[in-house]
C-alpha cells in the first residue's frame, strides 16, 4: 500500500477522513443519508453501494451494527479499518474487523486525528502526537508535543512531513526526533511522489487573500529546487503517474482534471462538486459529490448532492443507489 498522504483530507487523497481504501477491493465511504450518516463500501468490481458490515446475520439496525455509527479519521490497515466515533467519546479509538467492532484504544484527551503507517497507529490530542503499537496498544509514546493540522500529515520512507499551526512545512523521524523545518512559506495539503513533495501555497496577496496565490508546487525532499506547476487549484491528489485537480470552485461547482507529469498532456474528467472526491491508485474508479437537485422552497444552505463514481478516463459515470437500511 501507498501510504502517502495519509490524513489529508484537502487534497483528498487515500485514508482521509471520511473514506479509505480496503484490501478486499472496496472503498469504505461515511455517506449521510436520510438524516444520518451511515459506513458504506463501494464494490469496485460491481460499482455498487453495500451496507458496511460484514457480521453475518446482523440486521443493520442497531448500535453493534458497524454501519450505523459515524466514524471520524478512518484509517485502514489491511482489511480492517479503524475510527473514532464521533457520537461517543471522543477518547476512544475503535477498530473493525469482519464487522465485529472494539475499542482499540482509549486515551486520557479527546483524539482529533488518527493515522497507521508500518505497524503503528499514530494519533493526535491537543497536546501532541503520539504513537501505539499495533502489538500493544496500552503503550502509547508521545513523538511531538504540540498538534499539527490533520490535513497535513503524510508519512514517506522512515520520516513524516506536516505542518504546524504556522502553516510551515517541517519534517521529522517517524519517532519525532531530528525535527527540522523546510520552507519559509505557508504549505497547504503536502503530498510526496516520487522524492518531491507537492503542496499548494498558503501565502496571501496583496489583499489577505491566499486564494489568488492558491499554486501548486514541488520541492525535493530537501525543501529546494521548487518548482510552480498550476495557478488556481483548489484539491489535488498526486498519483497514477500525473496530478488529479480541481480548480477553485464557482459557488459548488467545480471541474475534476488529469495532469500527466510524464508528457504534461491533460484531459477533464468530469463536473462536480467542490466538496468530496475520494480517487486511490488502487482502483481505476473515483468516488465523487454532485449537485443533484434544487433546495425546497424555504430551505437555506447549498444544493442537495448525491454520490456518483467515474472512471480515471473519465467514462462510465453512474448515479450511485444507496442500500435500503431496515426501518427506512
């Protein structure tokens, strides 16, 4: 597994937030629907929604069902994922495995991000990062003290690269030490690929406004030879040889774009929304929001969207039905 860009749910790359890759050829999704938000998987071979729960016999009505809670920063290890459940403490880390769920870990803070990178579970308090075996779950050594961005976490090799509060770029040894900062410039959604890291700028115009210097660039894992690739963009993800974008959205709407790095040759995807799009190089499909449908008359806030999948060359989009869940 490429473990890139783990967390960074800007750039909506793998095991962001709210989706993650499964080795069993499935997309795990946290879709809302009706009202709530329910686990999903995204059968690659079927392109087909399925209730998120394997427990054979289970009626997907209850609170052991995996399906029905709202999992926040998941985080895949193999075929098993792993969550903090937003409508219980927030102190508690759970893992699924072939449906049956269990508090993998608890901590004595409230946990604002989890990450897994080579037989660790990384995760986040607002004191600091702290890391636990996957062996041993019941010793948690802490590797930085102060948070970072959640966003901006990705782990390559035997070092991890984040920002702080400051928006800097820093990096680190996967245990914390021999920290060292490498731009002087505000970083947004770092991503590695193939030893250059790709960020957009976070640095304001002449107006305080960082959209208008809202660049994709690339520096060499040592923060030099930087180089200016795209203006305008707004989410990215680095993989399949090229550069997945959007650029800055119109209200909602936006337009999902490939940028070969090999040859620079480029081609439109599709339309979507600006709010989620959730691509893997495992798989050839992309998960992606649409505006589907108008606000009811007295309704406030954005259009109605719904889930639709693509494939990488842009072919093949469907509407995405989701499963009926019993007692709606």
């Amino acid at each position: 597994v490429n473990y890139n860009g783990l967390g960074n749910m800007q750039g909506n790359t793998e095991n962001g937030g709210r989706q993650t890759f499964l080795e069993n050829d499935a997309i795990l999704v946290n879709v809302e629907m009706n009202g709530n938000n329910r686990m999903l998987y995204f059968d690659i071979n079927t392109q087909k929604l399925q209730i998120g729960c394997e427990k054979g016999g289970c009626l997907h009505s209850g609170s052991e069902c995996a399906a029905n809670h709202d999992f926040m920063f998941l985080q895949s290890y193999g075929a098993l994922y792993f969550g903090v459940p937003f409508e219980r403490s927030r102190r508690e880390i759970w893992k699924v495995e072939q449906g049956e769920m269990s508090c993998f870990y608890r901590s004595d803070n409230d946990i604002i991000g989890i990450w897994c990178y080579n037989e660790y579970l990384y995760y986040m308090t607002e004191f600091g990062v702290f890391r636990i075996s996957m062996k041993k779950p019941d010793e948690a050594m802490q590797i930085l003290d102060r948070p970072i961005l959640y966003e901006y976490l990705t782990f390559y090799e035997d070092s991890m690269y984040f920002c702080e509060e400051d928006m800097l770029l820093y990096r680190a040894d996967l245990d914390g030490k021999n920290k060292q900062r490498l731009l002087e410039e505000k970083v947004l959604s770092p991503q590695i690929y193939e030893d250059r890291i790709y960020y957009r700028s976070g640095e304001y115009d002449d107006k305080r406004q960082y959209e208008i210097k809202n660049t994709l660039c690339s520096v060499t894992l040592d923060g030099k030879e930087k180089q200016e690739l795209i203006d305008q963009i707004y989410q990215f993800c680095i993989a399949d040889g090229g550069i997945y974008y959007t650029e800055l959205p119109v209200e909602q709407e936006t337009t999902l774009y490939y940028l070969s790095l090999k040859d620079g040759q480029e081609h439109q995807i599709t339309d979507c929304h600006a709010g989620y799009i959730c691509l893997f190089e495992q798989t050839d499909w992309i998960l992606f929001t649409k505006t589907d449908g108008e606000l009811e008359p007295g309704e406030v806030g954005g259009k109605p969207t719904h889930l639709y999948c693509i494939k990488k060359d842009g072919t093949q989009c469907q509407r995405l039905e989701y499963p009926k869940m019993i007692g709606e």
